[in-house]
C-alpha cells in the first residue's frame, strides 16, 4: 500500500475532491482526519471510511478561522500522533466580473481559498518536518488560464499556485515537500446543479481536449500520487488535473 501508517489531514473532505481521497488514501493504509465546515457531511465520509475497515476522524472547522485550524491540527497529533500529508483541499467560488463582486464575496474568497492554506500549512509544519512528509494544495485550472466571469475565485486560485511555489523553496532543504493540483472542471457537489442545464455543461466540455468533465477519482489519484513516495523527487510543481484544457 502506497501510504501505510502514513497520517493525512484532508479540507473540505466531507464531499466531491476531498471525501473521494479520503476514501482513496485510507484503502491504501493511510489513517485520514476529515475536516470539514459540514459537520454531517464529515462524519458522513469517516463513518463510510470506518464501515470499509479504514480509520477516520471527522472534525467541524471553519478552515479560515485560526482557533479551529490549531484545533484540527491538534486532534491529528492527540488521535494518531503524527502528520504526514496535510491536503488544503477546502476551498469556494463566487461567481462575478470585477464589477459585480461584491466585497463580501471577494474577502470570503480570499479567506477561505488563500489564508485558509497559510494557517494549516503554519500550524502542521512543525509536525511535516519531522516526518518529512507533504503538502497538496487544490488551486485550479482557472488560476492558470483566464476564467471568465469569476474575479476572486481566479485570483485566489492563482496565488494557491504561488504560495505552493514559494513555500516548497523555503521547506526543500527540510524533507517537506509542496505541491499543487490544478482541476480542470469537475462533476462535483458544487457543480452538480449548474452542470444539469445541458448548454452549460457543453460549453465547459467545449474546450476540453478530451471531452469530459473530470470526476472527483481523477483528482483523488492525483493527490495520492503527490502525497505518496513515489512522488518524492517532485515539489513546488503545479499539476493540471483538467483533460488537456489549460493546454489547448
């Protein structure tokens, strides 16, 4: 198994991205802290993970919120002992040009997509420098290319990348290593309403080379990859998760 007795943390697991590699991780050894602002949906995935043999804890957090950051942090060290992949997978998009955001929108985004990553990133990298272990940051395809019609969430997503990069510099020396997935559109909890109005859903098809939205298991095997051994000659790296959009 790829992460036997290895520890993760995984934001916003309690659905889409985040519960499919909860579920991923755990069925190759790994012991998996879900952490998310849906406490029902948490507990949903942990007792999925529990029911198939695996181990799990949920927690409630508010990822931008400082309190409850140290607090999942510290019932990874009370419950397991250890962390070894931190995932800041948590993340929002509100739609809006430049224009139409509102300032609520925009620090919500800001909070939730940029600080959340620097709080958890702060408070487990004591724990990931002595088990040289990992960190994975959802950004987005959108924080590559230009997306319309959505100023904070690209904006956001960007600086995901560049906080990745230049965290991954500063911690090489140590062991740890920082990495980011960039998703392509998704069929996922966020989406799934939008993507049913069918002119929607062949308009972000449209530019995909491979012609299909992603599914939240392509993600997951990408951040079971990053956060595995066989992975341990790649940081500050960027991955498009997207079908070949960010390419064409």
């Amino acid at each position: 198994m790829l992460l036997e007795n290895k520890v993760a943390i995984i934001t916003g697991a309690g659905s889409g991205f985040g519960r499919a590699t909860a579920e991923l991780y755990t069925k190759e050894g790994a012991k998996v802290v879900v952490v998310d602002y849906n406490e029902e949906t948490a507990q949903q995935t942990a007792a999925g993970i529990r029911e198939n043999g695996g181990e799990a804890v949920a927690v409630k957090a508010d990822v931008s919120n400082e309190s409850d950051v140290k607090h999942f942090i510290q019932t990874a060290i009370d419950t397991y002992g250890q962390i070894d992949i931190l995932f800041n997978n948590a993340g929002i998009y509100a739609p809006g040009t430049v224009e139409d955001t509102s300032m609520d929108d925009w620090n919500r985004s800001l909070n939730v997509n940029i600080t959340a990553l620097f709080l958890a990133s702060k408070y487990a990298m004591p724990y990931l420098k002595e088990t040289k272990g990992n960190i994975i940051n959802t950004a987005s395809a959108g924080g590559i290319i230009g997306f319309p019609d959505a100023i904070s969430y690209a904006t956001t997503k960007g600086a995901v990348i560049s906080f990745t990069r230049a965290m991954a510099v500063d911690y090489a020396e140590a062991g740890v290593r920082i990495n980011a997935i960039c998703p392509g559109t998704g069929v996922t909890g966020m989406t799934k309403d939008l993507l049913e109005i069918d002119e929607i859903y062949q308009g972000f098809v449209a530019p995909i080379p491979m012609k299909r939205l992603g599914e939240a298991s392509d993600v997951a095997n990408a951040a079971l990859f990053l956060g595995s051994n066989q992975a341990s000659y790649i940081t500050g790296h960027a991955l498009p998760v997207d079908g070949g959009w960010t390419m064409s």
